[in-house]
C-alpha cells in the first residue's frame, strides 16, 4: 500500500515490482537482474478505508436531517447480506533498499476490518415498531499495528534464451514488533421493542494489546518465457506468529434499558444515560499468540513496448471466516516517454465491491515519485464508498 506505483494499479503489481519494491509485493523478483543494481524507497504512505453500504452521497443528504420513512428504507436497503464491513488499513514505508538480488526494509503497517449487523440501523430507525423481538451480534472485528523490519533474497534457479527465460524464486523474513491490537470477539444484544417502552439488555467482550513480538516469512516464486510475459505465485505471511505479552486486558462490559424508557426521556429532567444500567469489568489476559492472516496471489504480467498489463488473484485467509477475502485486480501502464509514466487499475473484492485506481509516475535522472488514488465504488460522490491514497519517492542507481 505504501508503494504508489502498486497502489496506481489496484494491487496487480506482484509480477512488476522490482529492486527495493520487490519486498513488498514478491521476493522472487530480486532474482532479476533490472536496469539498475541499487535502489532506495526513501519514504511512502498509504492508506484507505471503504465499506460495502453507504455512499458519500447518503452522507451528505441525510446527516444531520429528519429521515423520513422512504429515507430509513433507503439506508437499510443499503445493507448487503444483513451486515455492513468497514475496512481500514494503513502503511508507512520508512525504508527500504536493495542491492544486486538482496533487499533490507523497515515499515510501520496498521489494520483494521469489522462488521455492524443491519439490525443495529433497523432498532436505531425502527425501534418504535410493536412487540418485535431482537436477537443479534451487534459489532465483531479486529484491529492491529506493527513495525516490520527485515531481509529479502531473490535466487534464480533457471535462465536461458528459449521459450522459458527465467525461473526464481525468493524469501523475506521479517521481525515484528508489536504496537497495538484490539479485539471485539463477543458480543450480543435482545430487546423487545414497543410503542412507548422497550425491555433490552446485552454485552460485549473485547481483548486489547500494547505491546509484543513476533516473526513473518514470506515466499514467492517467478517464470517469465519469451515475448516478455511473466508469471508469479506466492505467500505473504506464510508461517508468522506475534506474541503479545505487555499491556493485556480484556473488557467485559454489560448493559441494561429500563422499561418504560419513554416517558422517563421526556420529561424536564430526562438524561439518555440515566435510562441504561451498565457494569464493566477489566480483567488482566495472559499472554497470547497471534498468527497473522495470510496472502495468496498468483498474477501475470505482459509488457510490449510502452504498455504493461497485469492481471492479479489474491486470496486473503483469516481464522475468521467473516475477515476473508477474495480480490482479483487488473492494472495498466503506460509511458509514453522516459519521465512519465501513466497507471490505472481496476479490482474486485468480494467484501467491499469494485475499487477503480489511476496514478502518475515521474522520473527525472536517478530520482521518481510516484503517486496514486482509488475510489471505492465509483468515480462521483452518488456511489463512492471508499478512498485511499498513496505516495512514495524513491532511487535507482
């Protein structure tokens, strides 16, 4: 994410990444020998955050307004397959370089996906309906943030000048240190609502973490045959595990709505927090061991003249089932002369939906910077629901 370039292409760059970018994306690569024997990242940022329901244009039109009934039917139509996912991620690269087939890198990554039920918008909008029985996990999801630091190495195992050109293949083994991780792994909620009360009562569970250490390796592999077409296959996250031993608790929080709650809101002293009866418990966790999601991505590339296209699968495994995923992305690039080059992508991920990408890349002697957008959903603000950005500067000597 933090590698514009890769960002620009909506991911399908596994196949294309080279020298100190390699890391990110395919070990194997820096089986290659590019252009150039020594590259740096001196810095990239990215990020983004989507969700699979509600559009910028909804916020607009109903935030802060009376919702009327076509309105309130609107919203929960949004809402596919009764819950709403919200993704958040983010990355810092704060350095990487790479020398001949060997690369060394240090970057700050953060997470961060969920899910909402769509009965906590059907209470919050219909909760005035009479004797209907509620019964649902309200929110689930997990966050976390790390530092990565690092060594790759790229091996070619075949090079000729038939119809199989090259064959490699690469490892990256990294050193996790821990910053953050917070859990919603329980929660539940039943309420039975009325006309003028409701009887509701439920609870949440939720483990946090400041602080731990761990490892990562990561796999890969690369063939390209004649007529510049590329193939590649890997595993980000292979065998990980992180300890988390510093900072450990859990949240156990339980709530109650008094009945007749109506009548107590309106009158001259009513308070919404006095309607609820509420206990919490922090309690200390023993240390535990996180094992990180893995990634599979298999891609090709075909580069002619002044054009490449790449098509990419990736496969995001998570414990939790409702955490995986499954992405395909297609990008392209363009350059029609030795200082510019001109990306754009599309992908398709099966929790969030379709992400369009564009992006620009300058090169000016040994130095580039490159830069890159996606929207989530569409290009006008009746269907985004998602944004992110990228940059990174970087040079090839």
């Amino acid at each position: 994410m933090s590698i514009a370039r890769g960002f620009a292409l909506s991911g399908a760059y596994s196949n294309m990444a080279m020298g100190a970018d390699a890391p990110f994306y395919n070990p194997a690569n820096l089986s290659y020998n590019p252009y150039y024997d020594f590259s740096i990242n001196l810095i990239g940022i990215g990020f983004e955050t989507a969700n699979n329901a509600f559009n910028l244009n909804q916020y607009k039109r109903y935030n802060g307004n009376y919702l009327d009934e076509a309105s309130k039917q609107d919203l929960l139509t949004s809402i596919p397959d009764g819950r709403l996912f919200v993704i958040s991620a983010g990355e810092a690269q704060l350095f990487s370089a790479h020398y001949k087939s060997y690369a060394f890198s240090i970057s700050m990554i953060g997470d961060g996906r969920g899910n909402v039920a769509r009965e906590v918008f059907e209470l919050a909008l219909w909760g005035n309906e009479l004797d209907r029985l509620y019964r649902f996990s309200p929110m689930l999801g997990q966050s976390s943030m790390a530092v990565k630091v690092g060594f790759s190495g790229g091996q070619t195992l075949l090079r000729s000048k038939k119809w199989i050109r090259h064959l490699g293949l690469g490892f990256g083994l990294y050193y996790l240190r821990g910053m953050a991780f917070f859990d919603i792994n329980q929660s539940q909620v039943y309420s039975l609502t009325r006309f003028s009360n409701a009887d509701a009562f439920g609870h949440l569970i939720s483990d946090s973490a400041e602080g731990g250490n761990g490892m990562t390796f990561n796999i890969g592999s690369t063939l390209e045959f004649t007529d510049c077409w590329r193939v590649g296959i890997g595993v980000q996250d292979v065998f990980s595990f992180l300890h988390w031993n510093h900072g450990l608790e859990q949240l156990q929080a339980n709530f109650k709505l008094y009945d007749g709650f109506a009548d107590n809101l309106l009158t001259e002293q009513g308070d919404f927090d006095s309607l609820l009866v509420t206990s919490d418990t922090t309690l200390a966790l023993s240390s535990f061991t996180q094992v990180l999601p893995r990634r599979l991505f298999i891609g090709v590339v075909h580069a002619h003249k002044w054009i490449s296209i790449a098509l990419e699968f990736n496969y995001h495994y998570h414990r939790l089932e409702y955490l995986r995923s499954n992405r395909v992305a297609m990008g392209f690039e363009f350059h029609p002369s030795q200082m510019i080059k001109i990306r754009s992508g599309i992908n398709y991920d099966d929790r969030i939906g379709v992400s369009l990408s564009a992006g620009l890349g300058i090169i000016w002697g040994a130095f580039r910077w490159d830069w890159g957008i996606r929207l989530n959903n569409g290009m006008t603000t009746p269907h985004i629901r998602g944004i992110g950005a990228a940059t990174s500067f970087s040079l090839h000597y």
